[in-house]
C-alpha cells in the first residue's frame, strides 16, 4: 500500500473516531423540549371480549404513566386498532355531570 493511502485511511479513521466520540457525549434529544421526559412503563395486560362484533380486545395498562389503551385485533388487516385511550388522573379528578 502506498503511504498516501495510508495517510488517507489514518486520517479518516481519525475524523471517524471524533464524530463516534462526539456522538456518545450528546445529550439525549427529546421529542419536545418543553415537556418532562416520559418515565418508563410499567405494563398490565389484560384480555377480554367487546359488547360489539365478533371481536376481542387488549386493555393495557402503564401504571408508571398512568394511562390506558384499548386495542382490537383486526384479522382482515392482521394488525391491532387502538379504540380507546384513557389519561386516569384526569378521569379521577373529572366531576360527575360536567
């Protein structure tokens, strides 16, 4: 190999180097800089038929979160279809009647 080529590939590896090294020292970039980061999930399962069709769906719950969704399996499309979703602190503090 001539020593030009191997200059070249030193020098890469070390521009390389510096773009892996200033990558790994970046802080973590946020989906929105004016919300709090999500905590991570806690997950409840829980399986169960619908009062319509022929269908079953999943409740899921993220108690971390505090959040629950409803998903329905549709076997035509072979995917799951979110139906509901619940924010359960702001259901709690909800009045009646309102």
């Amino acid at each position: 190999m001539k020593k030009s080529q191997t200059r070249s590939l030193l020098a890469l590896n070390g521009v390389l180097l510096l773009v892996l090294g200033f990558v790994a020292v970046m802080p973590e970039a946020s989906a929105s800089s004016n919300q709090p980061a999500r905590a991570r999930g806690d997950y409840t399962m829980v399986a169960g038929g619908l009062n319509f069709g022929n269908s079953s769906a999943v409740w899921i719950v993220d108690a971390n979160n505090e959040e629950l969704v409803v998903l329905r399996w549709n076997s035509g499309r072979r995917n799951f279809e979110g139906i509901g979703y619940r924010n359960i602190p702001q259901d709690a503090r909800a009045q009646p009647g309102r």
